[in-house]
C-alpha cells in the first residue's frame, strides 16, 4: 500500500522563522558550532517560555514585537553588534534600502535579518548582496530575494514587502 500524503516537515505547523533568523545570523557572523547554536535557542524558547510568549509565536508568528524583545534581552548577549539602521528614519525607497544591506553585507562577518510580508510572512537572514539580488541563510529554504521581486513602499502581494525599520544589520 502506498500513501499518496507526504509527511509534514520540520517548521510547516510552527513559525519560529523569527527564532531561526537569530541563530542563522548567530552562526553566520560568528562561525558557532552546534552547542552554542543549542545554548542561544534554549535560552530563547525559555525566555519566551517565562514570558508567557511561546505558545502564541509557536502558533501565531513571531511579530516584530517579538522578535525585537528576544534580541533586547536574549539575543544582544550573544549578538552584541546589532543596529536598527533605518528604526528612525522614514521608509526608504527600495532602491536606498537595497543600497544599505549590499553596502552592510560587503564586510565581513555581517548579515541582516530581514522581515518581510506580501508573498510571504518571514524572517530570514541575508548574507551577501549585488545590485540584482542577496543570497539568503534560510530557515525555510529560500536562496535568493531577487530586487525586482521586492519592495519597500508599495502594499503588493505579488511582491516580498520588506520593512527597513524591522531590519537587523549585524556585523562581528
């Protein structure tokens, strides 16, 4: 007998991208090995644990709320150079934006966390950026974000929306 259902794989009935995105960013600047990667995600699930948080990012998401209290209190121990670059500034043009994580992404030992909607509602890590596209360390799979593909000031489903103030540029 042969079962035409394929197996649900690890993250498709949870949405801890914005948890991946931490420990992505965490090993991609500092190079960590698979115990530190377990000691930053323990102490994550347990601070969201204790801050009654865990079930509903579990089921729910994580909102930038969230995903920003984590690394003010969790992740900034672990991740000490982290800015939110574009926090007070008003929304850039996708273009400018794009400028700033290609200019970021070019030393070294940096990524950004990006935070996105429209096609998809996700938190994923970039690692290196050209005028065209920037490669991602993904949680979910997703290699690439190609620029024609996104945007930062239109509401358009068909495009990645990425939010400039919820963007984490990281460096070592």
């Amino acid at each position: 007998w042969r079962c035409m259902l394929s197996p649900l794989m690890q993250g498709e009935a949870d949405s801890l991208c914005g948890i991946y995105s931490i420990l992505n960013a965490y090993k991609t600047v500092y190079k960590t090995t698979d115990d530190e990667n377990q000691n930053l995600f323990e102490e994550m699930i347990e601070f969201l644990h204790k801050k009654r948080l865990l079930k509903n990012v579990i089921i729910n998401g994580m909102l930038f709320k969230h995903l920003n209290f984590v690394m003010d209190n969790i992740g900034k121990k672990y991740i000490p150079n982290t800015s939110l670059y574009w926090r007070s500034y008003p929304n850039p043009n996708t273009r400018d934006f794009w400028k700033s994580v290609k200019n970021h992404l070019s030393k070294e030992n940096s990524c950004v966390i990006l935070s996105m909607t429209g096609r998809q509602d996700h938190y994923t890590v970039g690692t290196f950026a050209t005028d065209k596209s920037i490669r991602l360390f993904d949680s979910g799979g997703m290699k690439i974000l190609r620029y024609i593909d996104c945007t930062t000031t239109v509401l358009d489903d068909s495009k990645y929306i990425l939010y400039p103030a919820q963007t984490y540029f990281i460096s070592s």
